[in-house]
C-alpha cells in the first residue's frame, strides 16, 4: 500500500491511502483507451466508407440488373426453355467488337435475366477493353451490351464495379487493396480492445449492457457507442476477419496450411489438337460436366483462350454457400472431350472449407437473402460508432480544458 502526501495551510495531509495493482490498473486502461481512440480516430472514417459501400454491395446483383434492366432483363415465356448454348454463343460473337476474344459465358442466376458473354479486346497501348453482352436465352438474341472496364480506367466501369473498387482498393487497383487490409487489421484489434474496456469492473452488468437515457449528452453517447459496438462485434469481427482473408490470400493461404493441407488448383493444362478435327461446342462441353456433375445448376463455362486453351464447366450445387461463383469446375479437352480435372468442394480440406466460406460470410449470401439484409443493415454500425466515438472523444478533451 502508498499513500499520498501534500501540504495545506503549512500543515501535512495524508491521503486515503492507494494500492499500486490500483494504480497500474488504472494506468493500463488508460493505454488501451488511448489505443482504442486513436485508431478510431486514424482509420474510423476509412471504416464508415467501407461500411456503407458493403450496405450497397450486400445485394450488387439485384442492383446492377435493377440500373441496366434494359439489357439485362428478360421476359420469360410462357414455354420457358434455353436455347442451345452453341446459339448463344453465336449470337454473343455476332454481336462482339472486331478482334474480341470471348472469356466466358455466365448462365442466367434466376429466369427473369439474360445470359452473359465477356469479352476481351486487345487495344493499340497494349492494354485490353473487358465487355460484356447480354444475351435473351430463350431467343438467343442479344439485348445489349456494356464497356465493363476501358483499359485500367476504374472508373469506367459500370456503377456497381466502382463501388466494389471503392470498397476494397479505394480505386488505386487490385495491387493497392492493402490501403485496406492493413487498417482493417488494426480495426479488428481496436473490436478486440474495445470489449476489453467494455467489461465491467465493478460487475454492474445492467449498465454494462443499457443504454442509460435519462443522463447527460455525455452519457448517453457512452452508452450507445460501447452497447452496439459490444452487439455487433462478433458481425463486425466477421467482415473485417473474411475481408482481410481474402484481401491477403496468399498470406492466408500460408497460415490456414499450417493446420490443413490446400491442394493448388493446376494453372497449365492444355488441350491437344486433333488434325482435321473442329473444336467441341458449348453443348458438348456441358454434357460432359453433366457426367461429373448430375446435379446443380449450369454457372457459367470458361472458353478456350487459343487453339490450346481448355473448356472449364462449372455446375453450382444448392447447398453452395457462394452464390456469386462455384466451386465445382470440370477443365476439358476442347478436343477429344477429355476430364483433365474436377474441382469438387465435396473433397475440400478443411483448410480450403474454411477458405470457401470467407466470402459468403463477408457478404452474408451464406444465409439467403436474410443473411444480405443484415450484412446491409450492419454496414451502419461503422459510421454510428464513428460519430458517437468521435463525440465522446470530443467531449472529454473539452471536459479536460
């Protein structure tokens, strides 16, 4: 124990006396506050950004077909049955600007859009346009058509593409998305501190938990900024763990290996030409993947990129929790029809299962359209925690004045 001594009127005082464990407790909680506040205060405003675009993107695909309805939407037949795949195709090509090279055709994700062609065309700078032409896949006509990226120009993108640059590069390219990842690290530690400070030791839990709406301005910012941030921590720690996953892959790829083995996808496997024998269609293509894959729903086939180039099928399963992309994948011979390999999530790891999930999480696509609404709605927490952080910070430096 210690107690303190000063002077009044000449005379000694002693004060009530003052444990050290007290004093440095007191000490170390001023640390993490001081921790907590000013990386709040440092990359808070980057985290409101981030927060409202997510809200946005939690339904991009509703949205972008509700901003491009005039060639993205379709009306549905009464028979309602595709056209051959070939048709489509063919339709896409017709349509395509001169010297375009088809990427990949993405099938309709529910029977009101249209079908979905990317094209790549190679300019005079040596860089490449990226468009993308909507096909009607019920008539195999083209409804229309859209510059998806001029170049490396973001902003010449379509709406919806902005605002996923802007959300996790702030539009400096995908070899700038550490401007992002590495603040949301430091975020995701001051979520951790914060529970910390939240907790309550004096083992008033009622408070600890309510928001008290009779007390000073004061008070009540308090209140409200410990009460959502302790609510939502776990959805905030979430967004910020997946999106800080995937924005690393390849650091996270290392760690998750360190306890389960990931298999590498093969990058180089080709298609051996056949003299005197054309290349498979489309149709061909998807029935072999059919044989692989009885079950699911056609998502998309990758096009051969030159005589060597192979065919990638992917059947996307009901229970995939990614619903933007698939992890079933048959690579085939555009020649002979040979399965050269199948990716099928079946087999994953745990490690990749894990790696599987950071997206549909970090999106909330895992859960339906429920686990969207609430990822939007979730998207608000940043920018009430800024602005209630913000004012008690303010508060307090005029309190000490």
């Amino acid at each position: 124990m210690a107690e303190d001594i000063f002077e009044s009127g000449g005379s000694k005082i002693r004060a009530a006396p003052v444990c050290r464990p007290a004093r440095r407790l007191a000490s170390s909680r001023e640390l993490w506050v001081t921790i907590h506040r000013t990386i709040g205060l440092f990359f808070g405003a980057l985290f409101v950004l981030v927060g409202l675009t997510g809200s946005i993107l939690a339904f991009w695909q509703p949205i972008d077909e509700w901003l491009n309805a005039a060639i993205m939407r379709v009306d549905v037949p009464p028979q309602a049955t595709y056209r051959p795949l070939d048709e489509i195709i063919a339709a896409a090509k017709a349509a395509a600007p001169p010297y375009g090279m088809p990427e990949r055709l993405r099938m309709p994700r529910h029977s009101g859009v249209a079908a979905a062609v990317t094209y790549m065309v190679p300019l005079d700078d040596l860089d490449t346009d990226f468009f993308e032409i909507f096909v009607d896949p019920y008539t195999a006509k083209v409804t229309g058509k859209r510059n998806m990226m001029h170049g490396d120009r973001l902003l010449s993108q379509p709406f919806i593409h902005i605002v996923m640059d802007l959300h996790w590069t702030l539009l400096l390219g995908a070899n700038k998305a550490f401007v992002v990842g590495i603040p949301a690290i430091f975020l995701f530690v001051s979520i951790l501190v914060g529970l910390c400070l939240w907790w309550p030791r004096n083992g008033n839990w009622r408070h600890a938990l309510t928001v008290k709406w009779g007390a000073t301005a004061g008070r009540i910012t308090y209140d409200v900024h410990k009460t959502i941030g302790l609510y939502l921590a776990a959805v905030l720690m979430v967004t910020l763990f997946s999106g800080i996953t995937m924005i690393f892959k390849p650091q996270s790829r290392s760690v998750v290996e360190w306890f389960s083995p990931l298999h590498q996808e093969p990058h180089n496997l080709k298609s051996t030409p056949i003299p005197g024998q054309p290349p498979l269609g489309l149709d061909a293509a998807a029935t072999i993947a059919d044989k692989v894959f009885p079950d699911g729903r056609l998502h998309w086939i990758l096009l051969p990129g030159g005589p060597e180039g192979v065919y990638v099928v992917g059947k996307q399963a009901d229970g995939e929790p990614n619903r933007a992309s698939t992890n079933r994948n048959v690579t085939i011979d555009q020649y002979s029809g040979q399965v050269l390999h199948v990716q099928d999530r079946k087999n994953f790891t745990a490690g990749e299962t894990f790696l599987e999930w950071q997206y549909p999480l970090h999106c909330g696509e895992a859960f339906g359209n429920a686990g969207r609404a609430f990822i939007m709605m979730t998207g608000f927490v940043p920018l009430i925690l800024y602005v209630t952080g913000f004012l008690r910070w303010r508060q307090k430096r005029r309190a000490k004045r």
